[in-house]
C-alpha cells in the first residue's frame, strides 16, 4: 500500500533546508494534485497562492508565529476559501462542466438550481465554516502528492488569517486564508523527524455500528 | 504518479453495485489511513462511525436526502467531530505522546499549555469550525486509499447534521457528523462514471505570488 507507506513517511517538518529546491516538473505535479482534489459539488470554490520569493516569505513570517519553516520552505501554499459564497458561482460552474462535457448550458441548469437551493439553507456562519473546509481535501492529497516524491511538508494554521488577509489584500479578491502548507526538503539536523509518530489507538478513533 | 493517477480514476460514484463489498482486510487499510492522517497540533479531534448493517443504513437513508449510495454502498463512514473542545482533550494527547514515546509527561506540558493557549483565542464559533475541517484531511486519505485498491468512494455533505445526530444520539458524546463517505463498488450502469471528470484550470485555481 503505497498510500500508507507515504503516511508512514511523512512528518510535519520543523526545520527545512532553506537550499533545496523542488523543481517545476515537480511543482507541476503538486498543483496537478491540487486541481483534481474533490470539493462540495465540485465548485472549488479557493484559490491557492504559492510563494517561493524569499523577501515575501521574509515579510510573512512574523504574521505565521515567527515560524522558520516559512522562509526556508521551498514553496508555501496558502489556501483561501471564498469569503462569501455567490449563486454566481454555481452558474459560472454549471458554464464550465457543460462545456467541458459538449452539453447544452439548459441541461443542467436545473442541477444549478438545486445546488444554489441547498446552499441557501446554510445560514451565514455555515456558509462560512463549508467553504473553510473544502481546501483541506486538497491539503491533504497535497502533502500525499509531495510524500510520493519523498519531498516534505508542514501544514499549518499558525498565523492569524486577518494579517495575511490584509497583507495579500484578499478581502478584495473575496479570499480568505485559512490554511497553509510548506513545502520542501527536511533539514538533517531537524529531530522531529526521528519522533516516533503518535496516533490514537484504533478503537478510540472508530466506532463499528450495527453488525 | 500514483497520486495523480489515483485522482483521475476515481470520481464521485452516484450507483453502487449493492452485492459488491470490501474485504476486512481491505477495510483495515482504509482505517489505517485514516488513522494516520493529520490533523491541527496531531490532536485528531474526531471519531469516525463505519456502517456496513443494511438495516442501520436503511434508516439513515431518509435523513440523507433518499440518496442510493447510503443503501447500496458496502460501508458508509461517517466522519463526527468533537461537538465542543475540552482543555482535557490536550491533556490526554499530551499523555499519549509523552506514554508512546518514553518522555515524562511534564517535558511536553509546556507544549500542551501553548496549544490550550492558542485554542483558547478561538472563538466557539471558530473553535466549531476548526474542529469540523480536521476530518476533510482524514476524508481524502480515504478516498486516496480506496482509489489505490480500485474501490470507488463517493464524499457527501447532503444529509442534515442534526438528523444523524439524534438518530446515533452523537450530542450525549459530544460528537457532531460533519461528512460521509460511501465505499464500495460501482455499478456496471453507473453512467456518472463515463463522465469526464472537469475542473477549473489552473490559472483560475492558482496565483504564483512575486518572482
């Protein structure tokens, strides 16, 4: 099972090698995974910005807790959710799939509709907290992605997303950050890579119901 | 690229074939992988409820929006964050950690009040959608893995929360279902799966920030 030997793998990197480099055959690959990542009917509804500029990373590190792995990361992925959800979206969606499948626009308007009906029922706050969750499925086949080629990562949600928010000036491209990954390669001298990785016992995690 | 090609194998199955079911073997693997995903500060903050009984299922199925793949999956995982966080919760990680590594527990107790600290900043409304994002990781490592044995798998959000709350009585364990997973077979006349499968392009997905 390659899938569990790359779990197995990785680790959240404290300490990267600030000289190592992923390549862009390989940055390729990363955003690849990203874009085929499953979301909530499908709308993606997230942009992701990927930083490799040393002086940038320089000025985001005292809004991400000071954190190393911030300037000596090869890339740093910053997922932002849509601040505010828009019916919009769905007919820009609904555009997209239909013409990427050859259909009529009509064919699924219907689709659309029901979609925007069920989102509607959210309130505002729940609205919110959905789109929020939709990157970390990409988060996670990210870091699966960057484990395959044995290159390292660090998720965080370190920072206080108003900072980066205004640093980036998301608020007027309707973005949020909620949700970081770095990306590279370990330093040797980082010891979290030699600590035993903890998980909870299998059955505090699962519960079997029924027979 | 197993990763990539996993992603593009698989999609959201709207038929399962109902007579198809995984092994226990293979149901281990799928737990494994979700046991070992991560999660904010490795806290794991959920539990994951796994139905494979007909009956259970079919009793489920009105509260999910009628929908086939709760019947006709093999099993359905339902994934239940922490309805409200505990400073004991950090506590009993601290212990796990310090027990499976051979510390003491006080080298670590410093690092669990910084966590306790930072959680504390959250807002409830904050600290509810933190802890329901921390399942998406597990959720796609699911999907990962299944897609790796050539088990189909089909994420939902469409059921009502508080329906499949009180039915499994989640508010007596301070537990909240957030998302599911359908695992199981494809039927041969699932037509969804001759679908091309379409997302946003990549410079509607990505912005490279500076140089």
């Amino acid at each position: 099972m390659q899938v569990l030997n790359n779990l197995k793998w990785r680790y959240a990197t404290k300490k990267f090698d600030a000289d190592k480099k992923i390549n862009d055959e390989q940055l390729s690959c990363l955003k690849e995974a990203i874009r085929l990542s499953p979301s909530s009917y499908g709308l993606q509804l997230y942009k992701v910005l990927i930083i490799s500029d040393l002086e940038i990373k320089k000025q985001l590190q005292p809004l991400c807790w000071q954190q190393s792995q911030i300037t000596d990361c090869s890339h740093l992925f910053i997922f932002c959710s849509y601040k505010n959800y828009n019916d919009n979206d769905v007919d820009e969606y609904i555009k997209l799939v239909t013409t990427e499948q050859g259909l009529e626009y009509t064919t699924l308007e219907g689709y659309g509709s029901f979609i925007k009906g069920k989102v509607s029922e959210k309130t505002p706050t729940e609205q919110t907290a959905w789109l929020e969750r939709q990157p970390y499925l990409a988060v996670s086949n990210l870091i699966m992605a960057c484990a395959e080629q044995q290159i390292d990562t660090c998720p965080m949600e370190g920072f206080t997303p108003e900072d980066i928010n205004r640093f980036f000036q998301l608020d007027n491209k309707n973005l949020n950050a909620v949700v970081m990954v770095a990306v590279g390669y370990r330093s040797e001298d980082d010891t979290a890579q030699h600590r035993k990785k903890v998980r909870k016992a299998e059955n505090d995690l699962f519960e079997i119901v029924g027979s």
